[in-house]
C-alpha cells in the first residue's frame, strides 16, 4: 500500500492537518488577491450577494482534458521543458495563441491554436485560468504522498470518482449529493412542488445538481420538454389532413389526454409506481411554465455549425476529424442557457445553476487531433455565450466555469495521455478579474517536486478553493462553506478577510 | 390449457427472460410440456440449446452475419450510386462506405424483433443492384430457440460494456462480433467470456488497451492503464471488498468500507495488458493508406503512424494478438500483495500475453468477490433492484469461482425471489419499447426489419451498446428522490427517467401508436439517397415501414368484448389479466372516442396502459 492512506489513518491525520492549516489562508503564490469588489462587506458576517440575481454555469469537458495542452508555457525554458516531457504530443510555439500575462515566476503563456475567442476574451478581461487544480483532502505534497502520511482523494485517477469529486466537492467520500444541489437545498429550501427547480440541465440527470431535497429539471437545446397528445392540432402541423381528419385527431386527442391526466391524479402506495407517475407529473407542469417564460426570448445565433462537418487541426493540415452530434449541439445549449437566464425573473429564480456535461475527453488516444476539434468548440460556445449574455443585458450576474475530470499524464503513452490529476481550469464573467492565471502554474518538468510519477501532478490549488470562491459569489455566507464544501478549511480560513483565490 | 394464475406467471417470466413476449409465446411458455413442464421445463429447454452447428457457431445466428448483410448491401448501392470504379478515390464514397453504427443497430434491431416470430413473419428473399440474392430472415432468427440467451447477451452488454458513442462508431462489424461473443457465452463460464471480452479489438479500442506498449522510462512511455482498472472495478470484483460467506460489503472499525485494490495493483495489472496488437491491417479501401498492405501483420514497432493501427484501418474481428517486438512485460506481477488482503493474485514471470491474460482474468473471477459482484448486477438486469442478501448468495454460489453462468441465470429466474411481490424494478427504456413492439408483432412488406433506433436513443437516452461511458447509463446506487430514497432501496433505471425522458417516453409510446399513416414512426432505412449517400431514404418506402399487428385485437375492439380485449393487452404487456384502470379506458372510450375505428380504440387500451406504471414497473401483480 505505498499510495494509499487507510481511512482510519486519514481520520487521525486529517485532525491534526485542519490543525496546521487553520489560518494558512489559500492558495500559494502571490497571484492571490485581496477581495476588493466587495471590501467593505466581507468583514461584516452578512455576504452581500446572498440576495443578487446570480447564474453559474459549468461545463464538464468529462473524460479528462489534457489541459497542460489548452494552457503552454511560452518563455524559452519553460516552453523547451514543455517539448521535453510532452515528446510526440507537443504543439508548435508558433501556433499558440498569445496571452497578455506573466506569472511571479516570469512565465508567459500560449493558449492551444484551437482557441483563438478565448485568447481575446482573457485579453480583454473577461476571462481567467486557474493552474494546477484539481481534488485534494488537504495540502499534499510529494514527500507526504510518497511517505503516505496526507488524506488524498478516492479513487484518485479514476474517471468515474474524479468527475464525482468535481461535482461534489468532498473527495474523501462517494456521495451522491451535488455542491449544487447543496445550493439548491439553500436557496429553494421550502420550494413548492409546482416550483421548477433553480438548477437546470442540459444533460439529464448527474451529481452536481442533485440535492439532499431538490433536484435537477432537464432541459434540451431546444427548451423544455412537453406532451404531444396536448399540443393543439391545426392545418400547419397537420397539412395533409383534412379538415374532418383534424377535427377527429382532436377530438381523440383530447380524450387521450383528458384519460392521461386521470391516471397521472390516481393515487399510487408503491414508491417506484409513485415515484415514477411523479417525476412525470412534474416534468408536464414545469414544461408549461418554463416553455412559457423563455418562449419570446431570442439572442442571435452566435455560433452556427450546421454547415460544418469538418475540423482541421491547426497543426496539421491533413488531419481533420469529424463534428459529432455533441459537439454541434454544444453552442446551442449555451444558447438556450441565455434564454433561460434571461427569463429568471418571471421563472421565479434569483438563483441558477446550468450544467452541461461534453462527453468525449477521454483521449487516451488520438489526442491532438481530437482535442484540437473539441477545444475549438469549447472556444465557439464560450465567446458565443457571452456575446449572447452582452445582447441581452445579463452578463453581469452570470459566471462559466469550465472545468474536467483531471489533467492528463504529462508523458505520452505512444498516442495520448492517461489520466493525470491536477490540471488548468477556465472562468469566465464581468465579475471574473480577468487576463490573469492564478495559483500556480507547474513546472512541467518530469520528476519534480509535484510530479508523482509519468508527470501526473499534484494540484498547488484544490478546487475546494475554487468553487468556495464561486460559492461565496452566488451567496453563500463565508462562515458556512464549510456546510457546502466540507474540506475547505484544510485550505482556507473561513474568518478571513480575503476570498480562497481572489479572482473574483 | 393454461390457467389465468399461469399465464400470468409467464408473462412477468418473459419480461425478465426476453425482449418481450407475444400472446402466442406466453402461452406457449404457460402450456409447455417438456421436463418439468411449464417456466421451468421451458426455461430448461432454453438453457440448452446452443448457438453452434457442428461445432462451429451457425453462421445464421449470428449479429455479425445479418449486420455484415445489411452493411454489403448499403455499400453496394453506395458504390453504385456513386459510379465509382471501386477504389474508392471518389470524394465521400469511402466514408459512405464504411460500415457505420446505425448498420449496427439496424442488424441488432431485425434480430430483436425477428426472434420468436415464426407464426407471423416469413422470408422474403430480395436481390440488390448488383445481382446478389439474400435472405430477409433465416429460419435460426426466427425460431423459438435462444430467446432467453438474446436476453441474457443484452444484459451482459450492460456490465461488459463498449460503446458506440466512442470511435466504435464507425465499426458496426466489430460491434456486431463483440455481440456474438455475448451471445454465444451467454450460458457458458464467465472466465472464458471475460477473456474472449478482453482480446475483443473492439475493448481494446474502448478501453483503449489496443497497441499498448510495455514500460520503456527511457521515453516516458508507461503502460496505459485504463482496462486494468476497469476490469476489476467493473468486471469483476468491484471497489469494496465484500464478506467471503455472506457477500455483504464489509466495514472496518470505523464504519468505512476497504478498498479491493489500490493504484499499485492497476500498475501490475496494466503489465498484463501490455504488446496487444490488432492482428492485421484491414481496411475496405486499401488505397488510402499510404504504404500498407492488406491483411499484413502489425508490430507495434514498424514505422507505421499509430493512427493507422486502429479503426478503420484493421481488422476488428479476429482478437488481438501479442505483439512479436517484446513489447509485452512479462516480469512477474502481484497483485493485492498487501497487508489486510487474504486473496493474492500472482502471475508468474516469462509468460506470453495469452498466458498472462488467462492467469489474470482466471485470477480476478475467482476472487471471492467476483460471484456476488457479478450476481447482483445480473439479477438487477433481469429481475430487481434490491434483491435480497440470500437471492445474491443463491446466485453467487451457483455462479461459483470460474462464472457459471448458465447455472448462474437459472437460479436466477428460478428462485422464490424471482417472482415474488417484493421484486421489482422499473424497466429500463429500451425494454419498454422493445417489449412493445414484440407484443403486438410488428412487421412489413420488405420483411427488412432495420430500424436504425436514434430516436430511441436521443429521446430516451437508452440504447444497446450506447451509454455515455464505460460505467454503463446508471450508476449502482442510484435512488431518487423521495420514497424510494427513504425505503433505503436503489433503483438506478431511474436514473434514465428525468423531466426530459419522462415526458419523451409518453410521447413516442403516442408517436408509435398513433402515426398519421398507421404505420410506426421508428426509422427504417433500406436504401441510399443518391447523392447524400448517408441519407438514406426514410420516409418514401412505404414497403419498410413497420406497422402493428392487431388482427387479433381488433376482433375484440366492440363494446361487448372490451373487457376481454383490456384483459388480454394488460395480461401481455403488465402480466395481470386485469388492468388498474380499466373503468378509466372504458369510459374514455365509450363516452368519447366509439367503437366505429377500430384501430383507435386498440391503440387507445395499450396507450393508456403503457403510460401506467403497471406497464412500466415489472413486477408480480
């Protein structure tokens, strides 16, 4: 057991861990900043954002983006460590996109040619990355990893945990229970049943949004979901039909429908018969609503793939990969998120969250050429978004996350990379300080102090920090994060004056 | 002749022992006379038959054959439809070509619906543009043998799990093979499965393990460990370990549950699964790669870019096969050698990768774990949600330390528990549409029954071979909210059952029943569409729409049989002769809908019955 901690020691360490940490504050380095935007407030105990309109949205790129290929070092050495370490699977300098910034330790920094939008938006301020983030119980470094004496994640490196840490925020269990459907639990405490839930996703049902009370309401692209036998047949939906023909479809339309509702209104004692007649029961109500409140709402379409079939890899000009349905559908759900943000007010939701979960990141093989079409639509739908949030006047309480499983080994296994741990997330937002990377960038250097081994490396920021920070910004009070992010004061002081990170 | 309480009986058996099940077919499950007699004298029956004919599989039984079928035939018309002189340089026509997906589901589909069906479907033999005669349907898809094994190879799909949504998408063939290998060790020993399972080119893509080197730290090259750990946590013996006698997880003194295996243990398996090749290069139009030759042997080591050395390149047939560059590790590797552990597994230095694989996959089915890991997941596929600690332990002693399967699943559908009031589950969506479908005996005139399934999938989000990842579309705990949670049960199809699919279920059971043209609304392609060859003509071959057959239900549609007619459709698709809301159809048809179309009043009792969870939770009513 050389990597393992069993749980009894962990309980044991974990004690004497929040110990040493209490007070350390957040992440290292000195990107970390004080909590200007609201200086004044966060000493009292009330935090003023619990009642402002406020939208989080997050985006799983699920699978585990090798993200040490989304943000590149570009100073001479670090960018000839980077071409070292990464072999086969290094991008040419010259292809990055430039980004205006340098960190404490002098590095500068290039974004993969896919993302061109993204480069501008942190250009302009409107966008940052966070480095080396990922799970972590407490503060980890290689000596305590190797000496087995720190409370690491479970299931370090495995997809289906990792993803789950990411949406729970409390890496030493498996649960089920979401930190935004802890938010929800919060904010839609005493909801009414025919309330639609305030945590909306564009990917069914997942762990994020699901609550100890509430949970997630499914949307598509194209808005709620609604039942055919209801919808009022006319000459335009029915154009072959005669007009008899019509009239006798709604007439047996309506009994359908009227026999349906009867059997929704049945009472039912079996809990799966019940269980099942209530999901469905809702789903309709809630569709009227929400069909209703979004329906006169249309930003442009910002980014259209319709057309597209094809994506050629920056690098390589013979190599092109195929759009898959995913991918073209990725920049309308952010487009139907706007809509539904747009609409908050007569939703009756002062708070959102929206979730989308991008499958396909998993590239143990085929990296360069996959990830360089998944990052260009990832670039699409984030400058697409947020045009779309300028057009409606909404940018302002709204804050993209987009964040992964793990990092990627930094070595190559011939063709792609395997699952890694820490790695570079994206926020995006006017309340975000954009142009900036905070924590700590990694030296990409095999064997260094935080590479564990094949250039898996240790997270300097846990994403406790980071979604504590996000926390703290949708309106949650700071002395009760640890309510919603259970190991946060492993990392951070809840008494202090500053936010985990500072980049917001 | 059956009596009420035993045709009853048969039905809710189908439901966990077919695709679904017609009135003739739970009848005659009901009536059967051989062995025992009826359930289990049938059940028997099923169990042995076999997929081989002289001891090779019947090539007539095979996924692989009928989708290679319909695949030929498509590729045929595209070349044709093209004019291509068949080298395929003409720009579209080699991706048009390839055998993609839907080809897949096409084949898995016709089979599904075919099975079981002599008394309604017949062959049509067609020929296609360029002269080659097929048969529609051969006699091994239609008879009355392996309907049970069809079942069983769709449930084992969901713990063994590749997925189309993933590059396998543009390898049906591979897809369909890795199915027969499901299907013909359905009822065999679960270590030989798990093993043909593991040298599947289609695994070695998903899990990607395919082309995977031994460790060579002078380039940072280190083996891939993606399937060492997913055939532990999800193949076998899962992540907790569970008590020898009882199969109940076990707790440490602090209430936490231990670990089977930690990252050191995937480090030495991943060793096993090291200098994997495909066996040759294989591609249907050999011109477009640059330098190979077809059918010509792969090393890991000969200059050819990896890309070429996997989908669409090779051949995703025959199992993959060491590589001869020693690139496979074969220094010795342990595994579970730490303290607390009773169960090691070691596999001796010097072996080759077959032996390696065999040591391993022998090793990891007959860690104590593995039979109870293995028996509730199938017993949550067929029967329940929540068995209980003896139905496990019934199953998991039959299933035993080298996976008998075939012993395995008859406990399974055998035991008191199988039938009982307190077993059930909510029927995953696939089901509840194939079961629909099969009831009331769907057919056309092509005889081609290639539905291509992306509405079930899209709408539903449930498909074969399609889940959004290797850990299947459900996670194993999964409870909703509210009573079920509050029960401490799990019920994890429920987990396919949001505000999206809830509404998305009604309204394709409407779409299905209720098409302007009386004809079923699923896509069935046939043809290419010169010239977007991927378009296949869908909507004017009025010759392959599907369509109900309700001959025998709309004898019952007037209003002195309509208690007879309700009867018998809530017998067939809920296994009760008698439906909760009988007074509620009756009233709705005699006050507001008549008896003058006949059709509308068939499609109006099963409608109404689908919505109820009387249809959709199986279970003993």
């Amino acid at each position: 057991m050389k990597n393992l901690l069993s749980r009894r020691s962990f309980i044991k360490l974990s004690f004497f861990a929040t110990l040493a940490l209490a007070g350390c504050g957040g992440s290292t380095g000195s990107s970390k900043k004080k909590d200007t935007s609201s200086d004044d407030t966060t000493k009292s105990t009330t935090n003023p954002n619990i009642n402002k309109d406020k939208a989080l949205v997050y985006l799983i790129l699920n699978g585990g983006n090798d993200s040490f290929n989304m943000l590149v070092p570009t100073n001479t050495s670090s960018f000839s460590q980077y071409e070292t370490t990464r072999s086969n699977l290094k991008l040419n300098k010259a292809d990055l996109k430039p980004l205006n910034f340098t960190d404490k330790n002098s590095k500068t920094f290039g974004l993969h040619p896919s993302m061109p939008k993204t480069a501008t938006l942190f250009n302009n301020k409107k966008l940052a990355f966070i480095a080396n983030t990922g799970p972590l119980i407490e503060k980890t470094t290689k000596a305590k990893y190797l000496a087995n004496n720190v409370a690491i994640p479970l299931g370090l490196m495995s997809h289906a945990d990792q993803v789950k840490h990411w949406q729970t925020l409390d890496a030493s269990k498996r649960t089920n229970i979401g930190l935004f459907g802890r938010f929800a639990d919060t904010f839609q405490k005493d909801k009414d049943d025919s309330q639609i839930s305030m945590n909306l996703s564009l990917s069914g049902t997942n762990i994020l949004q699901n609550g100890e009370k509430s949970t997630e309401y499914s949307i598509t692209k194209d808005g709620s979901i609604g039942l055919k036998v209801k919808e009022t047949i006319t000459a335009s939906s029915h154009p072959t039909y005669t007009p008899a023909q019509r009239t006798g479809l709604q007439n047996l339309n309506n009994a359908l429908l009227g026999a349906f509702n009867n059997i929704l209104d049945k009472s039912y004692s079996d809990s799966f018969e019940k269980t099942f007649i209530d999901i469905e029961k809702n789903a309709q109500s809630h569709h009227e609503i929400f069909k209703a409140k979004t329906a006169s709402i249309n930003p442009n379409t910002f980014v259209d793939y319709s057309a597209k079939t094809t994506h050629t890899n920056a690098q390589n000009s013979n190599a092109t990969t195929k759009y898959s349905s995913t991918d073209k559908n990725i920049s309308e759900q952010f487009k139907m998120i706007a809509k539904a943000i747009k609409a908050s007010d007569s939703l009756n939701m002062k708070k959102q969250t929206f979730f989308i979960n991008y499958f396909g990141w998993d590239h143990h093989d085929e990296l360069t050429n996959n990830q360089s079409r998944m990052l260009s639509v990832v670039d699409d739908a984030l400058d697409g978004f947020q045009k779309a949030l300028n057009q409606l006047g909404i940018a302002d309480k709204v804050i993209t996350v987009v964040g992964s499983d793990f990092g990627r080994t930094l070595t190559s296994n011939g063709n792609g990379t395997d699952h890694g741990w820490g790695g570079n997330m994206i926020v995006m937002g006017n309340d975000v300080k954009g142009g900036k990377i905070y924590g700590e960038y990694p030296s990409l250097a095999l064997n260094s102090d935080l590479d564990i081994g094949g250039g898996v490396l240790i997270p300097t920021t846990s994403n406790d920090e980071v979604f504590a920070e996000l926390a703290y910004w949708f309106g949650i009070e700071k002395n009760k994060l640890n309510e919603y992010i259970p190991n946060i004061k492993n990392f951070y002081d809840l008494n202090s004056q500053d936010l985990p990170i500072g980049f917001i | 002749m059956a009596t009420t309480a035993q045709l009853e009986e048969a039905s809710l058996f189908l439901m966990q022992a077919s695709m679904g099940a017609n009135y003739a077919l739970i009848e005659a499950v009901a009536d059967y006379t051989g062995g025992a007699g009826g359930i289990e004298g049938w059940l028997d029956d099923q169990l042995s038959h076999s997929v081989a004919n002289t001891g090779t599989i019947n090539t007539d039984d095979t996924f692989y054959n009928r989708v290679n079928e319909i695949w030929k035939d498509f590729k045929t018309q595209a070349i044709n439809a093209s004019n291509d002189d068949g080298t395929g340089n003409k720009i579209g026509i080699g991706n048009a070509t390839l055998p993609y997906n839907f080809y897949w589901r096409m084949g898995w589909w016709h089979r599904t619906l075919a099975k079981a069906r002599n008394a309604t479907l017949t062959n049509k033999n067609y020929t296609n543009a360029n002269g080659d005669s097929f048969d529609t349907v051969n006699p091994k898809e239609l008879d009355n043998e392996n309907i049970l094994r069809h079942r069983i190879a769709q449930a084992l799909s969901e713990i063994l799990v590749i997925s189309d949504k993933s590059i396998l998408e543009l390898d049906a063939l591979g897809m369909a093979d890795f199915y027969d290998i499901l299907y013909e060790g359905a009822f065999g020993n679960y270590t030989d499965l798990l093993k043909k399972v593991s040298l599947h080119p289609t695994m070695g893509v998903f899990l990607t393990h395919l082309n995977n080197k031994k460790e060579d730290s002078a380039n940072n090259i280190h083996p891939d460990e993606n399937y060492a750990r997913e055939i532990m946590q999800l193949f076998t013996i899962g992540l907790n370990e569970l008590n020898p006698t009882t199969g109940v997880e076990i707790q440490d003194a602090s209430g936490n549950y231990i670990p089977t295996y930690n990252n050191d243990d995937i480090k030495e398996l991943a060793k096993v699964f090291t200098g994997i090749r495909a066996d040759s290069y294989n591609y249907v139009w050999p011109t477009r790669v640059p330098g190979f030759t077809q059918d010509s042997q792969i090393l890991l080591n000969d200059g050819v870019p990896k890309n070429y050395k996997t989908i669409p390149f090779i051949n995703m047939i025959k199992p993959m096969k060491e590589d001869s560059q020693s690139q496979h590790d074969t220094t010795r590797k342990e595994l579970f050698n730490h303290s607390g552990k009773t169960y090691t597994l070691t596999i001796n230095a010097g072996g080759n990768l077959d032996a390696d694989i065999t040591a391993a996959v022998n090793g990891l089915v007959a860690h104590p774990n593995t039979k109870y890991f293995i028996a509730k997941k199938l017993i949550q596929q067929l029967v329940t949600s929540n068995p209980s600690q003896a139905y496990v332990k019934a199953v998991a002693d039959e299933f035993g330390s080298t996976g008998d399967l075939k012993k395995a699943i008859r406990k399974i559908l055998t035991h008191n528990d199988a039938r009982n009031t307190t077993s059930k589950k909510l029927k995953a969506p696939l089901f509840r549409i194939t079961q629909l479908l099969r009831a009331f005996n769907v057919n056309n005139t092509s005889k081609k029954l290639w539905v291509r399934g992306d509405m079930v999938d899209s709408k539903l989000q449930h498909h074969v071979l399609s889940s959004p990842t290797v850990f299947n579309f459900y996670l194993p705990n999964f409870a909703p909210h509210g009573q079920i949670e509050n029960e401490n049960q799990v019920a994890q199809e429920f987990q396919l059952h949001n505000s999206a699919t809830s509404i998305g279920y009604t309204n394709m059971m409407y779409d299905l029943l209720f098409t302007p043209d009386e004809k079923i609304s699923l896509i069935v392609s046939t043809l290419i569409d010169n010239p977007n060859f991927f378009k296949t003509k869908d909507s004017t071959e009025a010759d392959d729409k599907l369509a109900f057959d309700f001959t025998a239900e709309e004898a019952l549609a007037n209003s002195t049989d309509i208690d007879t007619l309700i009867n018998r459709i809530s017998l067939i698709l809920t296994g009760k002769n008698s439906s909760d809301i009988a007074g509620e159809i009756k009233n709705t048809i005699n006050t507001k809908i008549g008896y003058a179309n006949k059709k509308w009043v068939v499609q109006t009792v099963i409608f109404l019955i689908v919505c109820t969870p009387q249809f959709t939770i199986q279970r003993k009513r």
